[in-house]
C-alpha cells in the first residue's frame, strides 16, 4: 500500500470556533449537574461537516447538542470536563437509561406505540 499524506488543512477551517464551545461547554455543564452531577459523550460527524455531541448523564438520562465543526465540539468537551468516547458502544451504551416513552417511540406502529407525525 502507498503512503499518503492529507493536505494540510486551511487553519481557519480546522480552529474551533471559541465563542461556540464557551456556550457548548456551559450546556454541558449544565446537563452533567442536572443528570447526577456528570456526564460522559461521544462526538459524531453529521451532515454538512457538523458534529453530534451525545451525552450520558450519571443517572442515565441523555441528550444530544451539534456544535458548527468537530474542533469546536472537542473544545466544549475539553472546557467542561467530561470524558469522550470513540464509539457509543459498549460502555457508554450500557449507562443509558431509557423510559416507556423511549420503547415506544423506538417500536412504533409494531407494538401499537405512537406514529411519527404525518404518517398515514
């Protein structure tokens, strides 16, 4: 296999944007306190070069925010302090708590649970 080097990247593009992760962070901060006082996330790129913070509080609950780039996500975890995950696998997974809502919603029309808006 060759090598291959990535073209360095413009660093305006790649620097987190700090006024967005200042906000993200107290975000964070706030869920960990609210959901037993911490919480633990995983980052995931979505569309449009935008990147998913998923987060598992302390006592299970969950939550997701979407920061403007990857760097800035990583910089709002980085400020407030929790511990990020590769994967929401495994582990992380099996800290997540979910209610009848959730098992609803997940099994649809299959067990009779609500549709999502505008089926027929």
């Amino acid at each position: 296999m060759a090598d291959t080097k990535q073209a360095a990247a413009d660093p305006e593009q790649t620097a987190a944007n700090p006024k967005q992760a200042a906000k993200l962070a107290k975000q964070i901060t706030a869920f960990a306190k609210s959901h037993g006082g911490g919480a633990e996330g995983q980052l995931a790129h979505i569309a449009r070069g935008t990147t998913r913070i998923a987060l598992v509080g302390a006592n299970g609950e969950w939550g997701n925010l979407v920061a403007r780039d990857f760097e800035t996500a990583q910089e709002a975890a980085r400020i407030a302090g929790i511990t990020l995950h590769d994967d929401f696998d495994g582990e992380m997974a099996a800290k997540v708590r979910t209610g009848p809502y959730e098992w609803s919603r997940m099994a649809g029309i299959q067990i009779g649970g609500p549709r999502n808006p505008g089926d027929n």
